[in-house]
C-alpha cells in the first residue's frame, strides 16, 4: 500500500511539476484572497492582525479546493481513471497517495502564504511548535478529506459546484481548529493551543481512515 | 374528481397525521394559557415547548439517514428500502434542521439580545444543515440508482459524525447555549412546564413520523414511476403507430 502511495503521488507532482498548475494559478489565486480580505477590512491594521490566523486559513481553504478539482481533473481526461482502477495499484494506496501529493502542495502554498500574512496583515510569528504542528495536522485534513469528496464527485453532473457544496462544511471544524490553535500560538487568544491539536489530530485521523476504507467503492462508482 | 392513482398516504398515515394534530393542538393549549411564566426567562419559555423537540427530531432524522446507510452498505442486508429510508430521514432532518435554526435565532434574540451568534453549538448545527443540503444535491446528480446510494451513504456516515459533536458541543465547549435540562437525573424543569414540554416531543414525534411515512412512500412511488414510466411511454407509442397503421390500411 506504501510503495502504491509514493508511486502515485511521484505521478501527480511529476504533472504538478510540468503543468505548473498550482505554482502559477492556485498560488497567485491565494495570494489575491488574502489582498482582498485586506480591502475588505478596510486595511484596519490591528483588526487585520487579529483576523490573520482566520483569514489564513480561509485561504488555504479555498486553495484547497481548487487544488482538489485540479487533482481529480487530470484523472477524467484521456480516461486516465480507468487505467488507474486496471493499474493493480491499491485503492488505499492511490489514496494516500493523492492525498501526499495535495498536501505538499498546499504545504508550500501554507509556506508563501504564511509570508503573505507577516508582509500584509503585519503579523508577527510566534510558538513555531504549535503553527508547525497544527498546519501540518489541518493540512492532513484538508487533503484527506477532499481526495474522498474529490473522488465521490468524480462523476457526476455539476461537480465544479457540489465539490465546494460538499466539502466546505465538513471542513469547517478544521478550519474553526485551525484558526483557534493559530491564534494561542501568536498569541492572540489565551486558550490552551494544543487541545485544539489534539481536535485537528482527531478529524485528520478520522478521514484518513474514512478514505483509506471507503476510496475503493468511490472508485468503482466515479 | 378523479382519485390519484397511487397517493403517498396510508391508513397508518391518515391515523400518525390525524394525532400529529392533536398533540400539536394540546401542546399549543398548554404551552400559551395552561403553562405559567417562567421567573427568570418570563413570557419567552413558552418556545421551550417547540425548540427542543424539533432540534431532538433534527438529530433523529440524521441519525436515521446514517444508521440506514450503514444498512445500505452492510452487503447482508443491502436493499433499496434502506436507501428510501436514508434520504426520507435526511430530508426530514433538513427540515427540522432549518426549524431548529429559526427557532434558535428566535430564542436567541429574546434570551441574549442577537439573532445569531458564533458559539459552537449554533455554528455546528448550521453547518449540519448546509451537509444536509449537500447530501440532498448529490442524490440529485447521481442518476444511477446503486451509485447514488453508495456515495450518498458515505456522506450520511460523516453527517452522523457531526451530529455527535453538535449534540457534545455544549459539553465540550465553552457556549452560551445551556446544557442538558431535561434528559439528566433531577431534571431543572418542573410542573406544567414539564408537562407541555415532554408533550412537544410526542407531538413533534408524531409530525416527524408522519413525514417519514409520506418521504418514504413518494421515494417509493418515484421509483415505480421510474420503473414503469418507460414502459407506458413505449406502450403509448406502439399504440399511435398501431391506429396510424390501421388509418393506412384503410
């Protein structure tokens, strides 16, 4: 199942790296939400530096989705799905491997983004541990859980816009998590940083192992 | 009048509604001139008698989605009513979802001065039915009938996640919505307001089974349609070309 997950996802960053998809379309995409949230707030500094972990990770959420779409949409051209399905290959480990390749992109769209936030919201970085940890852990979520709706949505009518539909609010708690465990390590918030961890650890646990059991029916269905 | 050919109601149905509203008449009774006051909340307790009972029948609709699909995806039992069953649930617990909804913002305004605020249990149940209005638009993108049922029962099993943790959330987290009052040894509720309110569980129970029984029916009768809808269209058309024939013998 592990080789079967590195060999995929050494397949979609090898597309990832000729495409250039998401170095020259996901992460200028990002970038603009966060300007956007800039005029939104009306460029009010201290308000900006208290929404920042919020904002950020709004940002990561909307890239994600698009990173997902990406990711599924190379595999309904060209009947790439099916060859996938003949390949042999594990359904557990194609899982797993889509959801490594999403997540170290969106770990350095995380990283770029995190350095959109020091340079525009002037936000300054603190507990290195806890942002480490809880981007590492929100990013599992989010990949794990959109390579499974990605898969769901695979084949039907209007998946452009039931994706978004279907995703969002499963990943509201970790969006809620995410901003919560940000906020205790810059400081923002007097809570207690690594519970909310723990909360992310948890929904990342839960839908890897959603995905690992359920994605060989997605699959047969897509 | 011609009569339907199929209707959605049953004897069971005609009796569940027929209750539904007599409870529903009593509990009004009770809860707007028989019940007292509330020394602390006033006049505002009586959506005591309505809140609670359509959030518990919220959460049973969902419950029942996610237990059926897991029915659905037990091969042993694998079998189309159990998928009738799970989107008759949903669809119902959508319904009470947003009433829950509405009701809390109502009750929100009276208590704490705000239609809404950002307190995880609030948070969680919108974000329950905005999964419930996921789950009902996949089924509509999904035409084949043993793929809708499958990944739609896996969305089910992840809705029922997020039940349990709306239902802990007010354990959990710190919220200004209040913990558990009634189901709790030495309940906080007494009297008359007892009374009225565990006789909106029974009447918001009986209107939650009557649309249960007619969602399940018209599923039922949409899959028939589906069936048989086909079949009469061919007939009608071998009938037409059959007189236009004959009109051409002639």
């Amino acid at each position: 199942m592990w080789r079967d997950a590195l060999v995929v996802a050494a397949k979609d960053l090898l597309i990832e790296r000729r495409s250039r998809v998401a170095m020259n379309q996901v992460v200028p995409y990002a970038l603009v939400v966060l300007l956007l949230f800039g005029f939104a707030f009306d460029q009010q500094r201290p308000l900006l530096e208290q929404a920042s972990p919020g904002l950020f990770w709004m940002a990561v959420l909307f890239a994600g989705l698009l990173a997902v779409q990406r990711s599924f949409s190379v595999e309904t051209s060209d009947g790439a799905m099916d060859n996938l399905r003949l390949s042999g290959l594990q359904p557990a480990g194609i899982f797993l491997g889509k959801a490594a390749a999403v997540a170290v992109q969106l770990i350095a769209l995380e990283a770029l983004l995190t350095l959109g936030v020091v340079v525009l919201f002037h936000t300054e970085l603190a507990g290195a541990g806890l942002l480490v940890a809880s981007a590492l852990a929100s990013t599992a979520c989010v990949a794990a859980a959109g390579v499974a709706y990605g898969a769901l949505s695979m084949g039907l009518r209007a998946r452009e816009t039931l994706l978004p539909l279907l995703l969002a609010p499963v990943l509201a708690p970790v969006v809620l998590a995410g901003t919560q465990a940000w906020r205790c390590a810059l400081g923002l918030s007097s809570g207690d940083g690594w519970r909310w961890l723990g909360v992310l650890g948890a929904f990342a646990a839960i839908y890897l192992a959603g995905g690992v059991l359920g994605f060989g029916a997605l699959m047969e269905e897509a | 009048m011609k009569k339907p050919v199929a209707p959605s109601s049953t004897r069971l149905s005609r009796v569940l509604g027929w209750s539904a509203l007599v409870a529903l008449a009593v509990t009004t009774w009770w809860g707007l001139w028989v019940s007292p006051p509330d020394k602390v909340q006033g006049q505002f307790v009586r959506i005591l008698y309505v809140h609670p009972a359509v959030a518990t029948m919220c959460y049973a609709g969902f419950g029942i989605c996610a237990l059926a699909s897991i029915a659905w995806l037990w091969p042993r039992l694998r079998s189309r009513r159990w998928d009738r069953l799970a989107v008759a649930g949903a669809e119902v617990g959508a319904v009470f979802c947003l009433a829950t909804l509405v009701t809390g913002s109502i009750w929100g305004r009276a208590t704490w001065g705000v239609w809404w605020t950002w307190d995880a249990r609030l948070t969680l149940t919108a974000v329950l039915f905005a999964m419930s209005l996921g789950y009902l638009a996949l089924r509509r993108s999904v035409e084949n009938p043993h793929s809708r049922a499958m990944v739609s029962s896996m969305v089910a099993i992840l809705m029922l996640l997020t039940v349990v943790v709306d239902h802990y959330a007010t354990a959990w987290w710190v919220t200004l919505h209040q913990n558990t009052t009634l189901f709790k040894p030495g309940p906080t509720v007494h009297g008359w307001q007892l009374a009225t309110m565990l006789e909106s569980f029974v009447a918001f129970g009986l209107v939650f089974a009557w649309m249960m029984v007619h969602r399940y029916r018209l599923e039922m009768l949409e899959e028939r349609f589906e069936n048989e809808g086909l079949s009469a269209a061919l007939a009608a058309r071998r009938a037409e070309l059959s007189g236009m024939v004959r009109v051409g013998e002639q």
